[in-house]
C-alpha cells in the first residue's frame, strides 16, 4: 500500500513526504527481518534439542522478538518467506 501511494502522489510536490515513508518503511521492514532471523534461531535450537538451555538464551533478543510477536506478524513473514 505504501508503495502504490509512492506511486501515486506528485513527487515533486510530496518528495519529503515520499523520502520520509520510504525511510520508515525500510526501517520497519528491516526490523521485522531481524525479529524472524532472531525466532528462527531459537525455533532450530528447540527442534535439535527438543529444549532451549538457559545458556543459550539471549534476553536482549528474546525482547526484541517480543516486540513484533503480539501482531504475530513474525509467523506471517516466515510463511511468506517459505513459500
């Protein structure tokens, strides 16, 4: 949808505008990959060994996941991604 408003809007008029949403708009995409690359790390630890040790857990991380997973936007890009 942002990109079809890009499109869509005069640049010469909206090229602030434009600049700024594109901006975010990576910035939020970039994140997102970051959140699922951190989910998927833990997911492949649990399926190896069927547990997570405590060692292996990284809170800073585990926050970071949390922060994107009440949308559970997290599982809607990984299906994405595998298809």
């Amino acid at each position: 949808m942002e990109k079809q408003l890009e499109l869509w809007l005069p640049k010469d008029k909206y090229d602030d505008l434009i600049f700024a949403r594109r901006n975010n708009r990576i910035y939020f995409e970039s994140n997102m990959l970051k959140a699922v690359e951190y989910e998927l790390h833990y997911e492949k630890l649990f399926y190896k060994n069927r547990k997570i040790e405590e060692d292996e857990i990284d809170i800073e991380k585990i926050r970071f996941i949390m922060k994107y997973a009440n949308r559970d936007l997290i599982n809607v890009y990984k299906q994405e991604m595998l298809n």
